[in-house]
C-alpha cells in the first residue's frame, strides 16, 4: 500500500496530466477526472489478468489513487 499523501499527489498529478497543457487548461476539472478513472480502471484490469503478488499490491495502490481522484 501507498501512503495517503502518496495517492493523493499520484491523484492530483494524474488529472492535470488532462486537464493542463502548459498553462492553458485544456477540458474542465470533472471531464480531466472522468479520463483519470479510465486509465486507472484500465491499469487495474491489465494487473487483474497477470495475477501475482506485485499485481496484487499495485491494484491497492491503484484503487487508493481512484478514491483520491474522486475526492478531487
């Protein structure tokens, strides 16, 4: 597991990956968010296929990254 500020800095970097190119923002908070899950829900699915232990433990700290992106 990751430590809470660790999933919430991972949370927040993700986001503005989508939503800030630069200093312009390129789509709403909500939409940068909604973009975030999908890639995360899709990280979580392709360590759900590999099935081991380090899989295990990434989709921990991949699920603690989703609930802070939906804290945002």
């Amino acid at each position: 597991m990751i430590a809470k500020e660790k999933a919430k800095e991972k949370a927040i970097e993700l986001v503005d990956r989508f939503k800030w190119k630069g200093d312009v923002a390129r789509m709403s908070l909500d939409n940068s968010k909604q973009c975030a899950l999908i890639c995360v829900d899709e990280m979580i699915k392709e360590r759900q296929i590999l099935n081991n232990d380090f899989d295990r433990d990434r989709i921990i700290e991949l699920k603690e990254v989703k609930q802070e992106i939906n804290k945002l």
